[in-house]
C-alpha cells in the first residue's frame, strides 16, 4: 500500500482573492478532487477515474 501523500495541484482557473480554489492530484488510474478552502488534510475529497476525468474536461472545453 503506497501512503504518499498525493501531490496537489491548482486548477489555472483558480484564482488568488479566496474564491474557486479547486485543485486536482493525479494519480495512475484515478484524480482526486478538492477544495482548497478546507484546512491541509481537512478537505473532503472526490476521486474519479481517468476517464472520467477526461470526459468531464473535454465536455467544458
């Protein structure tokens, strides 16, 4: 089991004043999802394969 803590990234459409701050940590099969708001290790999380992930970027492109 690979406890690593996964490494997040900042969506470029989110911005610096506090609001929309979602950010993704790709793995090998799956993305994980959040929202910055939360404090560090607080923040619920969503996971989705990639996939699905692709499918959801190519359908708000």
């Amino acid at each position: 089991m690979n406890t690593t803590e996964p490494a997040w990234f900042k969506s470029g459409y989110s911005d610096n004043e506090g609001e929309a701050r979602v950010e993704i940590a790709p793995a090998l099969t799956i993305v994980h999802i959040r929202d910055s708001e939360y404090p560090e290790g607080a923040a619920p999380t969503l996971a989705v394969t990639c996939t699905t992930w692709t499918a959801f970027l190519r359908s708000v492109r």
